[in-house]
C-alpha cells in the first residue's frame, strides 16, 4: 500500500482527504497541520505522496518545496490552493511539484492524480535505474536451443502469480530472467524490487525484507517499509536465497503462505499481493540436508523452476553476444561499433567461459575494444587467458597456424556444436543426424574438440 502525507492547518481538511484517499484509493495516510511538522514526517515516513496546502501559517507550501528541493527529497508533490490563484500553483510546480489542483475538486481526480503521481516517482526511479545499468550482462541473446527453452518456460511462466526458482551459475543472467518474468507479466505496471540477500547483514535482513516500526532497534529513526511492501502487487526478485539466514527464512515462509508481513517492532500484520522470484547458483537440496536451509521454504519457491544455461553450453550464442557487446559498450564510450575479425571471434567461440559466463564475455569485449584502434578488433586485442586451448586441450594450436587445418578443425566443431544443441545434448540423435555410423564416433570427436555438456 502507499503511504500519502496530507499537510493542511485546517484539520476538517485533512479528514476529509484521508478518508477519501482510504475509501476510493485504497492508501494509507498520515497528517500534518504545518510546513514544519510536513519536513519532520519525510524525515521519519516512507512517504509515497504528498499533498500540499500552499497556504499555511507557519511554513507557506513554498517554503516547504524549497526545503526539499535543498534536501533532494523526491517525493511527488501536488499542490492545492482554495484561493484559485493558478500562477501561485504554475509557480509550485516550477519549484518541483509534480501537480496542481484546486480545493474544490472532485475527490475522485484527487486519488487519480495521486495514483498518477505515485505511478509516475516509480517510472522515474526505473529510468534512472535501467541507465544506470545499461550496457551490463544481456543473456538471453541468442539462438541456441537451450535459450530457445529458456524463453518458453519464461512465457509459460510470466502471468502466473506463483512463486519462481531461478538456477544458474553466476554471471549467467539469472536477474534478467526475473526482469523477463515480471515485464512479460500482468504485474509489469507495478514494481519490480531487487534484494541481494548475501549483501543483508544477518541482524537487519528481516528489516529489509518486512520493514520495521520507529524505535523497534537502535538506529530505527524511522518507519520504514521493507522490500515487499516497496513491491506490493509487483515482484520482489530475492537473488543469492540461499544466503538468507534461517530467521528471515521462517518470516518468508510465512509470506509465502499467507501473503501478510508483520514489520519489525510492530505486532499488526498487514496484506501484501507480491509475487516472488529466488534465484540461487547453490545446490539447495544439499543445503537442505546440511541444515543451512529450510526444506518447507524450498518446497514453496520450488513450486516452478527455470534453469539459465552456462554459455559454456550454448557456445553457438557467443557471436551473437559479441556482436551485441560491441554495440553497447561503443555507444557506452561513445565511439562508432567496431567488429570482430574472424580470427578474434573464432578464439572467443573456442573458450569455454566458465569462469564467469556471459559476464566474462562483456568484460573481455570491453578490453578488447580499448586495446584495439582500428575498426576491426584482431586476435592480437584478444587477452592471453581467452583462446582455444582452454577448451580443446590442443598443444601449440594458435589461430592463423596452418590456416586450412586450423579452419577445418573450427568447422567441423562448429557443426558438431551446433547439432549437439539442436538434439538437446542427445548423442545418439546428433550422431544420426551428422550421417555418423555410431554413438561412439561422435564421442570421440567430442572428446578432440573438448565438447561436454
């Protein structure tokens, strides 16, 4: 639920405002009957919106956008005035309100402009945070049969309000298929809110997770609203779950179950419509057996699951990837798109990646791009570390050695490559396919070329 503060020296006012934004909205509400006591509860409230007298005895509405203007609070503003000067309101919003209306309105248009400011302060802060993270890690390029499943399961899965497990090793993308989940959803209008839980300190991981009340420990200046309250009616990604302590476990469990928190300090329980997706590279079954995590929570998250392949098994994505990473970390450094020589793209698709996935590939594009001057990225840009020995164990074997036996090897692993993912792995289909005369003679090509699942 949001939280609207509405700061009026009038109380029947303020009532009335209250009442209304709680009957037809749905909010919640606090009350100020001055400019002062407004600063004081931004101080100490998570407040989503605010609605502002501009005519006030001690600090005028004017004073108070000023205050928070220094302070750089952002929290929407609308503006009201009962005396229908409108350029003492053009006047607010060019001090940052987000709105204007006149005392006489309507109180429907009063909830839907505050429906509209909230909406809005949420679209800015996913704006500001989507450029923040342009350019980062993009796995679910690609055409490779495992990412061809991926998608689908996404589709299947995004208008479901059950609760997602999403596996994968680290750097493999596993945030970016909760994104898809929730953008491709019914709740894609609504928040989608981030919580790291091996970043949560274990003494305030129940704090971040379900809020806490004034007072409720030292250092609680404030009431604060934890992580499923900021995504209610969205989706609250929890990625690293299987870091969460076994407290905040218990708590989680019990959201799962009943869709209600109980902040911190605070005894009421209150109703959050939020859909979860975890996300974990850890085996949770062993942690489960080891004591570190609860078996009844993994039974609740476990109930749909989705796997995001390592880039070491969909090698055929790599040039797809390169030719994306090129494009955004040019635009990023501001310089025209380079490309790959065959040379430099053949040592990227003959590495294995295991180190750090898809993450790995974007860091190596990047070097290669700064070490590179001309237009064409050569295998000299290309770092030590990353080339064909790592992944086929051949002694000596550089690009440009014996060029028709160097290609003719790439080739024909290329090809054995791809078809193992068109069969889903299955060595016998891929070996009938390639016109091979048994299992065994794929094997062994396998084995020469480094090629496992």
């Amino acid at each position: 639920m949001s939280l609207v503060l509405i700061v009026d020296d009038i109380a029947a006012m303020r009532d009335q405002y209250a009442y209304d934004l709680k009957r037809l909205g749905g909010h919640l509400t606090l009350e100020a009957d001055g400019g002062r006591s407004a600063l004081d509860h931004l101080e100490t409230e998570d407040v989503d919106c605010m609605i502002l007298d501009l005519e006030m005895p001690d600090l005028d509405g004017f004073q108070v956008l000023a205050e928070m203007k220094r302070r750089g609070d952002r929290t929407p503003v609308i503006v009201y005035t009962g005396t229908g000067s409108y350029e003492r309101c053009v006047r607010a919003v060019k001090l940052g309100a987000y709105a204007f209306l006149a005392k006489d309105e309507p109180l429907e248009r009063v909830v839907q402009e505050v429906d509209n400011a909230i909406q809005w302060a949420r679209l800015r802060d996913e704006v500001k945070k989507l450029r923040r993270t342009a350019g980062h890690d993009s796995p679910l390029v690609g055409e490779s049969r495992a990412m061809q499943e991926l998608r689908a399961g996404i589709d299947q899965l995004a208008a479901i309000p059950s609760a997602v497990l999403v596996l994968g090793d680290s750097g493999t993308g596993k945030e970016l298929v909760a994104r898809q989940l929730h953008d491709r959803g019914t709740r894609s209008r609504h928040p989608f809110v981030t919580v790291n839980a091996a970043a949560l300190p274990e003494s305030l991981a129940e704090s971040e997770l379900f809020g806490h009340e004034k007072g409720a420990f030292t250092g609680a200046d404030r009431t604060r609203r934890g992580a499923f309250e900021a995504a209610h009616r969205g989706t609250l990604f929890l990625d690293e779950i299987g870091e969460l302590p076994l407290p905040a476990q218990a708590k989680l469990l019990r959201v799962l179950e009943a869709g209600t928190i109980t902040r911190v300090g605070a005894t009421a329980e209150i109703k959050v419509d939020t859909r979860v997706v975890a996300a974990t590279n850890r085996d949770l079954d062993q942690e489960v057996r080891e004591g570190r995590f609860r078996e009844d929570l993994l039974y609740r998250l476990n109930v749909h699951v989705l796997r995001v392949p390592a880039l070491s098994e969909r090698l055929s994505d790599v040039p797809l990837l390169a030719s994306h990473f090129l494009t955004l970390v040019a635009e990023r450094f501001g310089q025209r798109a380079k490309s790959l020589a065959p040379a430099a793209l053949e040592r990227l698709v003959t590495y294995d990646w295991r180190r750090n996935n898809v993450r790995e590939l974007r860091n190596v594009i990047e070097r290669m791009i700064i070490a590179s001057g001309g237009d064409v990225i050569g295998p000299d840009a290309v770092p030590a570390d990353i080339g064909p020995a790592a992944a086929t164990g051949t002694d000596g074997w550089q690009p440009g050695a014996g060029p028709l036996k160097d290609q003719k090897a790439a080739a024909e692993r290329a090809i054995v490559l791809t078809a193992l993912e068109r069969n889903g792995w299955h060595v016998t289909n891929t070996a009938r396919e390639l016109g091979l005369a048994d299992h065994s003679s794929l094997l062994k090509i396998m084995r020469r070329h480094g090629l496992k699942r």
